[in-house]
C-alpha cells in the first residue's frame, strides 16, 4: 500500500468520528399534587384479595340487599326494590290496578357468576316484565357499593324505571 493511500485512509476515519446520538428529552418529573378535575384511580385488586362471605347493605330506596360470594364468583343474591309506574296501570297477572310495586328477589346461581377484580354484575329478569340489573365493587377493607336498575321490559300496560344504589360490608 502507498503511502499516500495510506495517508488517505487515516485521514478518512480521523473525520469519520461516529456521531453522538441525540439526548432523550428530559422527563418532567411528576406533579406533587393531585389534580382535583381528574377522576380518582380505580382501586385494583389482584387474586390474593380475598372477598369470600356474606355481604349485607342497603339500598337508596332503605331496602336489604344482600349478597354471598365464594371463591370470587357470586353464589346467591338478595335485593329488595319498589318501582313506580308512570300512572296506574293493570299488570300483565290482571290484579287490581297499581302505581307501585314492590318485591325482593333471590337469585341463587347454579353456575356462580364470575367477578373480576371485585367488580360484581349481574342481571336479572323479576316475572314476565320487570328486568333488574345489579353492579358494584367489592373493597379489600370489607366495604362495597354500586348500583341497580329496574325497569318494565317488553309489552307491558305498566311503564316505569328506577335507578339506586346500594353500600354493604362484609359480615
């Protein structure tokens, strides 16, 4: 090799120098306080959270609600209600005409319905025209709360809704 290729190739890989990769951009770090306009982090639970036995509560309308869990599954549930209808009406069974109705329904469950990290829902149909819907979070410190909804389903002369909630502990 010559010289002069030589020369010429130490000159190349003196100017080759290999570049500096760009900074990361500095991360800011977090703000030290909450802002109060976003919604509190939901409470995540993993399987080691145990939310076995019988919760106990009452609802918005001051009925019973109740219900057992084994194994994170929901095994029976107790929920007393009262509905209100738009005016007087003739229920599908002919009775004599009503503006309320009230009841408690019992679901025990033949297969236990599954809860996923404390969440709890179910939904429920109360005779031939009134559909029931129950949701809630079960809290490791023995506390729950949600909600249910009843409303008139399909043909029914009676036309009403009702939307509550409920809070429980655990027994």
């Amino acid at each position: 090799m010559s010289l002069g290729v030589l020369s010429l190739l130490l000159l190349a890989s003196a100017q080759a120098q290999p570049t500096a990769s760009p900074a990361p951009p500095a991360l800011t770090p977090p703000s030290q306080t909450a802002d109060a306009s976003l919604p509190a982090k939901p409470v995540i639970m993993g399987p080691e959270v145990d939310l076995n036995g019988t919760w106990k509560g009452t609802t918005s309308q001051g009925r019973e609600i109740e219900f057992h869990v084994e194994g994170n599954t929901l095994k029976i549930l107790r929920v007393a209600w009262q509905i209100g209808f738009e005016k007087a009406c003739v229920p599908p069974d002919e009775r004599l005409p009503m503006q309320t109705r009230q009841g408690v329904q019992v679901m025990r469950y033949q297969s236990p319905e599954p809860m996923s990290a404390g969440h709890l829902k179910t939904r429920l149909g109360i005779g031939s025209d009134l559909d029931l819907a129950v949701s809630g979070t079960l809290a490791p410190d023995g506390s729950a709360s949600g909600d249910f909804d009843l409303a008139t389903v399909g043909a029914t002369r009676c036309s009403g809704k009702v939307k509550a909630t409920w809070k429980a502990n655990r027994q």
